[in-house]
C-alpha cells in the first residue's frame, strides 16, 4: 500500500481553517498569541483569519495535508503586502478583549514592531509550524521549500525571518538550508538579545 504523501495547499476562508491557523501561529510563537489575546485567542484569531487585506489574514496562509489531516502551515507576505496591511481587521476580531490587545500593544510594542523592519524586496515567513502530535518526517523542510516558491514567484529577492535567540533547534535548521542572522534584536549592550532576524539571498 502507497503511503500518503504531503499535500500543500492555500488555506480556504472558514472559521475551521482559521482555528487551525491560531493552533499553529500560537504554537510557532511559543504562546504569544494566547498572551495577545487572552484565552479566547483560538476564536478571535480565527474571526480575523476570514478577513482580507492583513498580515493574519487566510490570504497569506499555506497548510501542508497528510492523510486529511492538516499537519504543518506557513503564514508568509513581501515587503509591499505588510505595508498595506492594517492591524483593524485583528482588532475588531478582539471585540470585548481589545482592550487587553491594545495594552499588550503598549507594552510589548518595540517587540511587535520588529517585523515593521522588513526591508524592500524581501518575502518575510512570519509563522511555520509542524503539528507534533501527527509529525511525518519532513514536512518542515516541504513547508521552508514552498515558503521560498512563493518567494520566487512573488518576485522577491531575499527570505527574512524572526526566531527567539533560545530556539537553537529552529536556528541550526535555518542555517543548514543556506539562511544566515542579519542581526539580533535588541541590540543594546544593556539588554539581553530576544530575535534574531534570519535572512536568505534568492539568486
């Protein structure tokens, strides 16, 4: 009997699928999106999933499928997409816990805004993920390869992402595929480094 092989597909713009989409943004930004939003992030993530026009959006979103299951995604946009985007979409998912998103915006803001230094040209990965309950070998290298497609496709000219400083596993996976740290954030000698802004050239 064949083995199922992995299927890449755009996400479809439902309440289940963006559901999906907070389980593995959540998981990919080691529980922030639950500090965000609060504990009902699951739901308001998934509200702002169905809109169009912003980073979160479905539009922006690729799952990987084995067995019918979705098991793996990457939420990616350039440059120019992240320009438009706007923050309401997200906002107004948060209804009552708004407040809440608008404190944690004040807080945390440098933080949020690192991806605001995304340079001209660049397609940046903003979330991958890899459900680890149903791991199949390789469906983060399928996922990191369709990232770049996309990227190549889009007309872009380099791959920029953020990963924690304390993510070592995550780090040595990008360098092996050629990826390499553009700088570390933030930089004072004061503070302690949390990001590591991750870049790769496409020739």
């Amino acid at each position: 009997m064949n083995k199922p092989s992995i299927i890449l597909r755009p996400a479809v713009a439902t309440f289940d699928e963006g559901l999906m989409c907070a389980h593995f943004a959540n998981e990919a930004s080691e529980g922030f999106m639950q500090v965000l939003y609060g504990r009902c992030y699951p739901e308001i993530m998934a509200k702002a999933f169905l809109q169009p026009g912003h980073d979160m959006s479905y539009q922006n979103v690729t799952f990987a499928v084995y067995d019918d299951d979705i098991v793996g995604m990457i939420l990616a946009y350039t440059e120019a997409q992240h320009r438009a985007s706007s923050i309401e979409p997200q906002r107004q998912a948060a209804g009552p816990w708004r407040l809440r998103m608008r404190m944690i915006e004040l807080f945390m803001g440098p933080l949020m805004r690192l991806n605001d230094s995304i340079e001209s040209g660049d397609y940046y990965l903003h979330f991958i993920a890899v459900d680890q309950a149903k791991r199949v070998g390789g469906i983060g290298t399928v996922l990191l390869e369709e990232f770049e497609r996309q990227a190549r496709a889009s007309g872009s000219s380099r791959l920029s992402l953020d990963v924690s400083t304390k993510n070592e596993v995550a780090q040595r996976f990008y360098k092996n595929r050629g990826w390499a740290v553009d700088f570390a954030w933030p930089n004072r000698w004061f503070m302690p480094s949390v990001s590591l802004r991750m870049t790769k050239r496409l020739e």
